[in-house]
C-alpha cells in the first residue's frame, strides 16, 4: 500500500512538472538577453554613440510600456515622456506581458538597425520555442506587443530623426585654430551636427541643461586653456613610459567605447568595432539586475529609465558640441607641439566640448543609483568580450567618475570638458529621475 501511495505521489508530481514546462515561461534573462542582441548588432552595424542611444531609448520604452498595463507597481510613461499617449490595452485575459513585451522589443529593434535579420534569427530562436509550447497565449500575446509597438512606432516617427538625415554636413572653419576640425586617421565629417534637433524624451529642450562655455582659447602659456593643453600631452608622455603597468591607460582602454576604430596598413584602412558608450551602461543595467535578483518588471524598469537619461544625455552634450565647437587635442599638439604626437585612444569624430562619456555616465548613474541604491558595489565585465579585464566598482558614481576621466588619460579630452560634463550629465539625470513617476513604491523596489 505504501509502495502504491509513493508511487501515485510520484506520478502526480511528474504529471505537474510536465504541465508546468508546457506553458511560456519567461525570465528577467530573456530581456537582458534582448539588449545584448540588440547590442550585438548595432556593434556589427557600427552605430554612431547618439543614433545607438535612441535605439535603445525606444525599444526599452515599447517594452516598459506593455509591463506598465499589467504590474500595478509601475506607472505608464504616457504623458512623462514628450508627446508620448498612452498606449492601447490588451483585450484578452489570456495575453502573457512578458512575450508581449520582448515582442514590442524586438519589434521596434528591428526597424531601427540596419542588420534587421540578425536581430531576427536571435528572436525567433527563442520565439518558435515559447510558441510550440502554447501556440494560441503566444500569438494573443504577440499580437497586443505589435499593437504597442505600432503605437511606439507612430510616436518615434515624430521625433525629427528622419529630417535630420537631410541637413547640412557641419561647417569647418579650417582657419580658426579654435574651432574643431577633422582628425586622424580617416578625418571623418562631424558626426550628427543636428543631434541637438532630435525630440528629447525627458528633458525640456536640448539646451535645458546648457553648460558654462568652455576656458576662452589661448595659445598663451600659463593661461588655463594653454594648462589644459599641455596636461593632455604631458599624462600621455607619462603613460608612454611605463605603458604596460599604466592604471591610466588600463582605465582609457577600458572606457574607450569607440564603435568604429580606423586602422591603418600601408594603403589599407579597415575598422574594429566596439560598444558604444550607451551600449556600456546598458550592459551596466544588466550587471546591476542579475546583482540584485531584479524580477521580470524591475528589469524592464531599469532599462527604460536608464536608457532615457542616456539618450537625453547625448541630446544635450551633443547641443553643445556643436554650439562650442571646440578643437580637439590632437589637432593643436601636432600643430604647435608635436607632429607625431598620438593620442593613447583614437579621437572620435566630433567636437571636444563637453565631453559625451561624462555627460551620459553622470547621467546613467543617478538613474541606477536611484533604482539601486547608492554604494552599490559591482564587477563590471561588460568589456571582456572586446578584450579587456574587468573592473570593480564601489558604486555607479564610482564608475561615472572613472569613465569620465578616462577620456583625459586617453588623450582625447581637456579637464574642463569632463569636469562640467559630469556635471551636466548628473543634473540633466536628476531632473530625469525627478520627473518620471515609474515606480509607485520606489524605496521598496530599491532594496527589492
């Protein structure tokens, strides 16, 4: 009789295990997964740092949006985000949130990278699984994620981003030692002049956050410009002569971010490409929810507000890049100083001031630290698979302020421009932080 009862137990709990493994289930890694291959394939794409941050603004959004209709702690981003409304409801019970909102985000990814069937492949190769397993919830459900995406889709295509594509190349004055201008190797055009012009999602206007004008150009010695200059060139002589133990480089090369690095053999030019700045602190967000065994919902939070103030970031440095357009370091080393005079990153194609890896890392990390706490503690591997270690940090400042001053160590940037850029991007990401009321119970999904 014993045996009979064991064996009866034994069967109902197989039976229950195979019903559960029926049904769709899905985690909070199947949405970190998603950015990564969103990542992935703007790397491949080689998407410039702006355009990046409003692929992934977007798509986070679409995603956040369809939870916000289903998990009552989370509040719809309709009528927070410039011209956004709310979002159509589902009108079935059986709808499952968590396919429709993967579906709203690889829906809108899709339309905004170039390589759009790799980013398919990647989809459906989890897609066809969940839908084998219950063909009618998927579909319900994938068909409420389209609804959401096509109303994401309607707002995004008014956000002058296709205007833009239309204006002007940036104007170079080649005969003001001030003014920005084009640098090795491949002097490439400024790239996106009219950022400035793309509709914000938080902030105001593109100039809310308008820094104080960079230090008045002098060549004189002894003025603070001309200090700047040579502390730009003196860090690089010191890191060329111990560069294999150097911190400084170690922290230039980690942060370096440069989604297209020209490389020159003989007559040959090819390119490595890497994340973009953005696509770092995306991967950041990810670190951050698998630390805190953030839930499906918590996830989708962290993305959508981290990639608002990163893409609002980029708005605004990039306002000022093309207000000041200061020249770069490099440009008047060679000139005034040394003309074989490297710089220990490649210097990205647009003007010095403010600086973007500042503007956005302040930024992103008021925006985790709100989400996760401060003195929240983090290895951060997002570099590994470009080659290079990981690093730890004692919180996301912590990591805002090395990524900021990584751009003095890699030769690329004056003090000023990432002093005031840090700064900008920390009050433009308050002012986020403060305006968007996404979490109902903030202090508890905090320490959740």
């Amino acid at each position: 009789m014993k045996k009979f009862i064991l064996l009866f137990l034994f069967s109902v709990v197989v039976i229950s295990c195979g019903k559960k493994t029926e049904g769709i289930e899905v985690t909070a890694e199947d949405f970190h997964e998603a950015n990564d291959n969103l990542t992935k394939v703007m790397v491949h794409d080689i998407f410039s740092p702006p355009v990046a941050s409003r692929v992934y603004a977007y798509s986070n959004i679409a995603a956040y949006e369809v939870m916000a209709k289903f998990d009552p702690q989370y509040n719809s981003l309709a009528g927070q985000l410039t011209d956004l409304t709310p979002a159509p409801e589902s009108t079935s019970e059986q709808t499952n949130p968590e396919v429709a909102a993967l579906v709203a985000f690889y829906e809108i990814g899709k339309n905004l990278v170039f390589s759009e069937e790799r980013l398919t492949v990647k989809r459906d190769s989890i897609f066809n699984i969940w839908k084998e397993r219950d063909e009618k919830t998927f579909k319900i459900s994938e068909a409420y994620g389209l609804q959401v995406a096509k109303h994401i889709k309607d707002w995004m295509a008014k956000d002058n981003y296709a205007e833009t594509r239309t204006m002007p190349k940036f104007s170079v004055h080649t005969d003001e030692d001030s003014r920005w201008q084009p640098t090795p190797p491949s002097y490439m055009d400024g790239i996106e002049p009219h950022w400035s012009k793309i509709r914000p999602f938080a902030i105001n206007a593109a100039d809310q956050f308008k820094p104080i004008p960079p230090p008045e150009f002098s060549m004189e010695p002894g003025s603070r410009f001309h200090n700047e200059l040579m502390e730009v060139y003196n860090i690089r002589e010191e890191i060329a002569r111990n560069e294999e133990d150097s911190e400084k480089m170690a922290i230039a090369k980690f942060w370096d971010c440069n989604p297209y690095v020209s490389i020159l053999r003989g007559h040959l030019m090819f390119a490595t490409k890497k994340i973009t700045p953005g696509g770092h602190w995306i991967g950041i967000t990810k670190i951050a929810c698998q630390k805190s065994e953030a839930d499906f919902s918590k996830s989708i939070y962290a993305y959508a507000k981290t990639s608002v103030a990163l893409a609002d970031g980029f708005i605004s440095c990039w306002d000022e890049k093309y207000r000041s357009s200061l020249v770069r370091p490099e440009t008047l080393i060679n000139k005034y100083i040394d003309e074989a005079w490297t710089s220990v990153l490649q210097t990205p194609p647009f003007p010095e001031y403010t600086s973007g890896h500042s503007v956005i890392s302040g930024a992103a990390a008021i925006a985790l630290t709100d989400i996760f706490g401060d003195n929240f503690s983090f290895e951060d591997d997002t570099e590994v698979e470009y080659g290079l270690p990981v690093r730890s940090f004692r919180s996301f400042k912590d990591a805002s302020n090395e990524a900021a001053n990584s751009r003095l160590y890699g030769g690329i940037h004056y003090r000023a421009a990432i002093e005031v850029g840090l700064d900008q991007g920390q009050a433009l990401g308050k002012f986020v932080v403060d305006k968007l009321q996404m979490a109902n119970t903030s202090t508890e999904l905090a320490v959740k």
